[in-house]
C-alpha cells in the first residue's frame, strides 16, 4: 500500500522558514516523480513545485519561485520542501503527491497524496 | 499558465440524480485532464485520468469526458457519499494547474 506521511509543518513568524519532509513506502520511491501541493484554508488546490525521478528536474509555481526549494533523498525514501521567506499567503495544508502511473512525458495527475502538513503564516 | 475554470461552482441535487460538472480550459489541453473528489477535511482522492480513463476501484457511476478545452464529469445516479467537492486539473503544461472546484450539495 502507497504511504505518505508528511511531517514538520507548525506556526512560523512572517519573514521565516520552515522545511517540510515526506516519507514515503509501499512504492519504489525512485521510479516516480513527487510534488507538493497546498490548500489555504477554504480554498482549492494548488500545486507548487515537483522534483523528477531522478532529481534533475524541478519545476516550481510563479507564487513560490526563488523562495522554496525542492528536494529529495532516495536513501531514506523522501520528499522534502525548504520553505524561505514565508508570508501570510502561505498559510496552507501542504501536502506531498506521488505522479501516476499513465503521465504525460514529463507532466502527469496525481494519484496518492498524504494526510497533509498545515502551514501556518502569523505573527 | 493554463487557466481551469469549472462550472457550476456549487451544484444541489438529491440521491439518484444523474449530474454533470464542466471544465474549461483556455487552451488546448488534449486530452491531458484528471478529476479529484475532495470530501471536508479529508485528502483529494483521485479519481480519472487523461479525460475518461476511471482509477482502479472508483465506482462506474462516475464517468468523463471531452478533449481540447471542454471536459465534463458526469455521476450517473448520485449517492450519499458522492457530496463533496470535486476539481479537474491539466498536466498538458508542467505548470499545473487546478479548477476552483465544484461544490456538489444535498438538495
């Protein structure tokens, strides 16, 4: 079965930082491409950023380019996303995304999603 | 960025109905569109790939449709657990892009 369990969310001063983890199972972590997306309270979806399989290629959404950063660790089978600079619009439910299994080339759906890490912007 | 626009934004209807839900895109995708059904405080469970291809194990009541920039999920005989919101997304551009959903409500 396909886990995903992200971690490290929690309450962060506008101007600071914040690193998200996802720890992943039940899947051959290197094979798929991962990605992050968040949901402010009372919104919708928005995606933010994917790594590729191999890590060679990151894409990022306009509204965090320059600011977060995403990575991961094929050794310990996670997903991680440095968040710098953080603003109130930030304040969401982050949550990691594994690509599914009939994608476009590079681009794809997402077919499992974690329990989600709440993001919280205030002063 | 492609835009996603779904309609309605909030659809009532009662058990048994048969309902469908629109997404548009302001360009063409192809057919490169999945669905998503969110239920309140749980996780987006996915649901249909490249426009009408059904996830292993989501009910055949729910079926797509469409190619280019008009897409439609349709529920065939809505069911208790069907209420909840539901949002499409293209993967044609990397930069991905979602619908604003489409609340579907008990009458």
């Amino acid at each position: 079965e396909v886990q995903l369990v992200e971690s490290g969310g929690g309450l962060v001063k506008p101007g600071g930082s914040l690193r998200l983890s996802c720890a992943s199972s039940g899947f051959s972590f290197t094979t798929y491409a991962m990605n992050w997306v968040r949901q402010a309270p009372g919104k919708g979806l928005e995606w933010v950023s994917s790594i590729s399989s191999s890590s060679t290629f990151t894409y990022y959404a306009d509204s965090v380019k320059g600011r977060f950063t995403i990575s991961r660790d094929s050794a310990k089978n996670s997903l991680y996303l440095q968040m710098n600079s953080l603003g109130a619009e930030d304040t969401a439910v982050y949550y990691c995304a594994r690509e599914g299994n009939h994608c476009r080339s590079t681009s794809c759906y997402f077919d499992h999603w974690g329990q989600g890490a709440l993001v919280t912007v205030s002063s | 960025d492609i835009q996603m626009t779904q309609s309605p934004s909030t659809l009532s209807a009662s058990v048994g109905d048969r309902v469908t839900i629109t997404c548009r895109a302001s360009q063409s995708i192809s057919t490169w569109l999945a669905w998503y059904q969110q239920k309140p405080g749980r996780v987006p469970k996915f649901l249909i790939y490249e426009a009408s291809n059904l996830e292993s194990g989501v009910p055949s009541r729910f079926s797509g449709s469409g190619s280019g920039t008009e897409f439609t999920l349709t529920i065939s005989s809505l069911q208790p657990d069907d209420f909840a919101t539901y949002y499409c997304q293209q993967y044609y551009s990397h930069s991905y892009t979602f619908g604003q959903g489409t609340r579907l409500e008990i009458k």
